[in-house]
C-alpha cells in the first residue's frame, strides 16, 4: 500500500508535526490532502509512524505548501507545513519550538505503539472537490468563467461525489486519490469507480497545471531535458499539440516523465543512466491517465469536448494554441519534475538495496557448501 | 436543438469528418471505389480499424443522425414499429426507458442506437464508443443518438437527461425509423405476416 519512497536516513526527509488529530496538514505535489495520524495513516504506512513525547509524527518526503481550505479556517488551523528541499536536515520552519533542529536523538521510534488519542475531529474519508488555485475568472480570456463554473462546478464535482457514493463503505474509502487509480484501473480490468477516481485525478492535475498569465518558456532543468528529448522547445509543442488534436474522441494529452524499467524477472539495466530517463509524451482516452502506466505525469490538457465548447466549440486546435500560449503554468511542470527525478532516484536506490540484499542471502545460503583451497576466506560476503 | 448547434455540428464536425475522408480517399486509388457503407465496413477490418475509419464511420453516422430526427419529431411510433418494440421491450415506455438509461451510462464519446439484430432477429437498444456503428457487426440500425458532447453542449451543457428527453419527445423520427424497419425485414425475418382471412 505504502505509495512514498522507503525510510532511509532520516535526515533526508521531512518530518511534520501533528498538532492534532485529524488536522489537515499539508498538500502532497500531486495535491491530494494529508492527514495527521489517524487510522488510514497508521495502518498503511506504519513505519512512517513515530512518537514523539505526546506528538505523533509522520514522515513524507516531499510536501509543499498549501493555503487553508475554508474548512481549516474556520477550525482555527494555523497556516500549514513548508516544504524543504533534500539538502537540509530537518530545517522545516514548524520545529523552532521543537529543538529539533539538526537532531534526531529526541525522537523515539515506536513502530505501532503509538498511542491513538480518541479524536474528537474525526477524519473524513470522502475525497473533496478542491477548488483550482485561482479564482473562476481569472483566465480570461483565454478560458471563460462561463466554461470554469460548468468544467468544475459541474462535471468535476459530479465525478467527485459520484467517487465517494461508489466507495463509501468499501476499503477505497480511505486510500489517497492516486491509489484508488491504480486500484480500480485493476491492471486494466476497470472496476466501475474507475472512470470517477481517474477523472477527478485529471481534473484537479489540470487545474494545477494552469494559471493567470501563463504560456511563454519553461526554464532551467524542465528546458533542458525537453531540449534533450525533442530536439526543440518548439518541436516539443509541436508534438504536444498534435497528440491534444488527434486524440479521437475524449481524452487527455500528457507530458510525462518515464523512469520505469521492465517489470520482467530479473532484468536489469546493466548500465543505468539519467539517458534512461526521458521526458515522453503521451495521450490517453477517455478517463486513463499515465498514473497506470507507471509514468510521472508533469502536464496535461483536458481534450474531452466539455473542456473547450463554450468558448471554442469545435475548434480544438485552437483551444490547444491558446492552452499552450496563455495558460500552461511550467512552474508547476518544473516542481512536478522536481518530484518525479527526485522519486525515481530514491526507487532506484530502494531497488538496488533490495537486489543486493537477495545476493547476499544467496551467497550466505551458498557458503557451506563452498571448499575454499586456497584458504582464502571470502569476507566480502560477511555483514 | 438550436440552429446554432446545428450549425456547428454540420458544417464543423460533420464538415471536418467529410472532408478528412475525400482527402484520404483521393489518395487511396483502392478505398476510392467504395460505397460509405462498404468503406465503414473495409476500414472497420474486423476490429482492427485503419486510420481512416474514424472519419468514415462519422460521416455515416451523422448521416444517420441527421435523418433520424425531423421537425415535430417525437411522439409515440405507430403500427408495425411499435408493435415491434413492444414486442421486443415489453412497451413503449420500457424502451424509452432503456433507451435514456443507456445514454446516460454512456461515458466518452459515442453513439447510442436502436439496432434490428439480425442474428437475434429482435430489436436492442445498443450504445457504442467513438465512432463504432453496428453496420460492422453486420446489424441494422434503426434510430441513432449522438451522444458526444459537442452534439448537446451549446444547448444543454452537462444535462444530458434533458438532452435526452428533447430528443425522443420532440425530434425523434419515427416516420424514417418505420421506413429502415420495412427496409430491414427485406432481410430480418421478423415473422409471418398477418395475412387477413376472407
């Protein structure tokens, strides 16, 4: 079930604090909401689970920071965790009071001893209909607040709260969005709460990949490896324009980042390089989304006909210039980028451990048989 | 159904449809010589579709669409067509039902049709995804429904329901449905006429 990359050092990731059950804390870069410690937390990610003192903790890797939903406000939450690069041990802004800069020594692991306060705040397990992070108007002209009041007020919401009716009561009820993706898409025998899970995952991925005054040129790291794996920015939104336009039917355009290997026994890259990782794009029909492909997406257009009829109606193409021109937010791209190298490096790593520790179980199983004549004994094998 | 959105949906979509065709058919000396009907069926390749049959399989559909509905459409179908439904549903409003039910569970683009199965020698309600026309599998289609989105959204925007409703309560045409039905038993035997005793 754990979706998040494997413990390791502790330095290396971030430590938030649960100031009280059930308080909505921080935003993964994929926008769905974390919760403190509460059932679904514990139960599927326990080695996450620490206690420190009264406080609960729980470790996630990459968070960012995220404004109060009205609900928070009026509950009385303080502003929410910051996010923190890789580099620094545990600078988050929220441990001041803590003392735990730079130490680790105060913290105690309990795996699955943590004692569960009874939460007067219970945790709702129903996914919720966020708003895009900009006001309905805000991208006029190019989108209308006519098309944002339908596209989101309507069809997303009714997605929303058509997923939670299917789930209600069964275990998708407290799984994370990106999960009930790949849960229901069943390896590509959908069940029924696919279509809703994976379209009110695009929709609110769309939203985020927008913003007032977009367009122009990415820049930094995302430019360059589009300029390595297209030739040009300007084949690149050739290609991404073309995939929006010929996706037949309804459908989504995506930009995505592909680190996956084969999922074949036991082949493995024997030279693994950052070659192997490129910047794909990819399109995809109906409510499927690259998530069951196993690639990081970075970017996505939303070419079902609802998306562009009120203010283009049958003219896609030039719903999608305007997309590309006036809309597209690679700041987003850039931290979604972020994210998913920083992701498929920690896999990597996970993997390798996890191939060496199977060796060595190998060669332990193998040693007593082994004679060695020349006396030479074999201490590499040995811990 | 707006004239605006007749508009667009004509000469926009249908247009754009027609015209994809005739340019891919000026350049296949092969395809050239096809019927629409046999162009659908060759390009379909048995669920294996070439690039050109989204574009022939639209064309034909919205033909059909297009002859499907009439002004002062709707209403109740009469004589041999609706004793066939009933037939076949149960009653009139069996089939209403079913015919909504599976638009509205319709998810994508597609078409909803009442088809006359030849194999089954009855009449279904059937839905199918994109541009798919149940002239592949060798059935024939009574009445169809656009049920992509630029059919209904300048009008109705997301409420398919009334959509829906418009259409078998006021453009629906049985007059055309009655006519491909007596078509159709040219080659479905429907059963015995009733031939009136002396």
């Amino acid at each position: 079930m754990c979706k998040l990359s494997s413990i390791g050092d502790l330095n290396k990731y971030y430590v938030m604090l649960a100031r009280k059950p059930g308080e909505l804390l921080f935003q993964h870069s994929h926008s769905h909401l974390y919760y403190t410690l509460g059932f679904s937390a514990e139960r599927y990610y326990p080695e996450y689970c620490l206690v420190l003192g009264q406080q609960r903790l729980i470790k996630f890797n990459i968070v960012r920071e995220r404004g109060l939903t009205e609900r928070e406000k009026e509950n009385g939450c303080s502003s929410s965790a910051a996010a923190v690069t890789t580099a620094n041990p545990l600078t988050c802004s929220l441990f001041p009071s803590q003392g735990l800069r730079g130490t680790t020594s105060g913290l105690q692991w309990t795996k699955r001893q943590c004692t569960r306060k009874a939460s007067a705040l219970t945790v709702t397990a129903k996914f919720e209909l966020k708003p895009p992070p900009y006001p309905m108007d805000a991208l006029e002209p190019h989108m209308s607040k006519d098309t944002f009041e339908y596209h989101w007020g309507k069809h997303h919401r009714a997605y929303v709260n058509n997923l939670n009716k299917q789930i209600e009561g069964t275990e998708l009820d407290e799984t994370l969005l990106d999960d009930a993706v790949l849960i229901t898409y069943n390896k590509g025998d959908p069940l029924p709460a696919f279509n809703n899970a994976a379209q009110a995952w695009n929709h609110e991925f769309f939203w985020e990949s927008m913003k007032p005054g977009g367009g122009g040129k990415p820049s930094g790291q995302l430019l360059q490896l589009i300029e390595r794996d297209f030739g040009s920015f300007d084949k690149f939104v050739e290609e991404f324009k073309s995939a929006a336009a010929t996706q037949f039917g309804s459908g989504w355009a995506w930009l995505v980042y592909k680190a996956n290997r084969l999922d074949v026994g036991n082949a493995v890259n024997p030279c693994p390089s950052e070659e192997d990782k490129k910047l794909v794009i990819v399109k995809s029909p109906n409510a499927v989304n690259p998530l069951v492909w196993d690639y990081y997406p970075l970017l996505t257009i939303d070419v079902w006909e609802h998306a562009y009829y009120v203010d283009f109606q049958n003219r896609r193409p030039d719903y999608i210039s305007t997309f590309m021109e006036k809309l597209v937010s690679w700041d987003a791209v850039s931290a979604r980028l972020e994210v998913a190298m920083a992701r498929a490096a920690e896999r990597e790593i996970e993997e390798a451990r996890k191939r060496k520790e199977e060796e060595e179980g190998n060669f332990t199983d193998k040693e007593p048989a082994e004679i060695f004549i020349d006396g030479v004994a074999d201490d590499s094998e040995t811990d | 159904m707006s004239k605006r959105t007749v508009e667009v949906h004509w000469k926009g979509h249908h247009g754009a449809y027609v015209e994809g065709l005739n340019k891919a058919l000026a350049k296949s000396d092969i395809l050239y010589g096809y019927t629409l009907d046999d162009l659908v069926k060759v390009t379909y390749n048995n669920g294996n579709p070439s690039p050109d049959f989204n574009n022939a399989a639209q064309v034909w559909n919205h033909d059909f669409f297009w002859e499907s509905m009439q002004p002062g459409g709707g209403d109740m179908p009469e004589l041999g067509m609706l004793e066939q439904i009933e037939k076949d549903f149960g009653s009139f409003t069996n089939f209403r039902d079913k015919f909504a039910e599976t638009a509205l569970t319709l998810f994508g683009s597609g078409w909803v049709w009442l088809v006359l199965k030849r194999e089954e020698q009855r009449l279904e309600v059937v839905k199918t995804q994109n541009a798919v026309t149940p002239i592949v599998w060798g059935d024939i289609p009574i009445i169809n429904l656009d049920m992509w989105e630029h059919a209904y959204y300048l009008d109705y925007k997301n409420d398919k329901e009334n959509y829906v409703n418009a259409f078998m309560d006021h453009l629906v045409s049985w007059n055309m449905a009655m006519a491909r039905l007596a078509h159709a038993e040219a080659f479905v035997n429907l059963g015995e006429p009733k031939i009136p005793i002396a």
